[in-house]
C-alpha cells in the first residue's frame, strides 16, 4: 500500500480568516493503475470555489473495503484532526465502502468537530440530523456500488475463464 503525505506551510504574513483552523486533503485509490489526478483537481477547485487553503494532503493506494482504521486515514490522518479543522474529500466513497465504516469515521469526525467538505455535490457535513441522513444514505449507496462492481467482476471472470481467455489476478492463480 502505497502513501503519501504532503505538508505544505503557509505564506509568511497570511492572517487566518473565519472558517476551519487547518484544512486536510484526502486521496485514494484502490489499485496502483489508478491515479488521483481527477480528485486533485476537484478538490482545488472546490477549495478555491469555497475560499479553503488546503494545509496538508494525504493519498494513499488501497481497497476503500479495507476498514478506515487499517489505511491512512485512521492511522496518519484522523489522529491529527483537531476541532474546528476541515477535512476534503473527492466523494464520500474514499471514506470506505460500507456504510458502516463510512458512519464510524463521520462519527469520529463529528466527535471532533472536524468538519467534513465533498466535493461531488458540494455539500458539508457535521453533527446536525441532516448530515446523518446524507451520509447513510451515501454510505448504503457506496456499498451497493461496491458489490455491484464485484458481482461484475465475478461475472467477466467467468465468461472469461469459460471461453479459455481467463488469467488469474494474483501471479499463482491464488487470492
């Protein structure tokens, strides 16, 4: 599992305005042929749109089925969260894959303070009743996503391996 952090220091001379005390970028992907070039660029643009100066990024390369607490986030990121920080994601989905991972890391977020900006709909959530509801309904959404994804993977390794033209993922054929 590949990571990266980024910090990345303020101008000498800015003075902090009203808003979140340090603004943190997270990145995933799930396989090393992906990049995160596409969630890069939304997130500066969301972060210019909505006047946020992103202090630090973390990118990591792992299966959003992987709990939170096993990949960056939970162990590099979340610890350095403080109240009234930010945090900026591309879409709730690169939280985790099951709602209730991604509700656990909300959760812990909200207990924080920690207020979380998404950049696909542009939408902020916190502690209030709506946020809750927004992120269970996109968590059941993102797991759903997930085991549809594998439901067709399965499916295009059987057709695959029925016609002869099946190579296994893993170099000894094992998973």
């Amino acid at each position: 599992m590949a990571s990266k952090v980024i910090r990345i220091q303020p101008r000498g001379g800015e003075t902090r305005q009203a808003g979140p005390r340090r603004v943190f970028a997270y990145l995933r992907v799930s396989t090393d042929t992906q990049d995160s070039d596409s969630q890069k660029v939304g997130i500066v643009d969301y972060a210019k749109a909505h006047g946020l100066v992103i202090n630090e990024w973390f990118e990591e390369t792992a299966s959003g089925a992987l709990d939170a607490s096993k990949r960056v986030l939970g162990q590099k990121l979340m610890p350095l969260l403080l109240p009234e920080d930010a945090l900026v994601v591309p879409e709730l989905s690169r939280l985790g894959r099951s709602t209730a991972d991604i509700l656990a890391t909300l959760k812990f977020l909200s207990e924080r303070r920690v207020k979380v900006h998404v950049v696909k709909g542009a939408f902020q959530l916190d502690d209030s009743i709506n946020s809750k509801i927004l992120s269970t309904v996109l968590g059941l959404a993102a797991e759903i996503e997930r085991e549809l994804i594998r439901q067709r993977t399965r499916e295009g390794q059987a057709r695959a391996k029925a016609s002869g033209k099946h190579k296994p993922s893993h170099p000894c054929g094992t998973q």
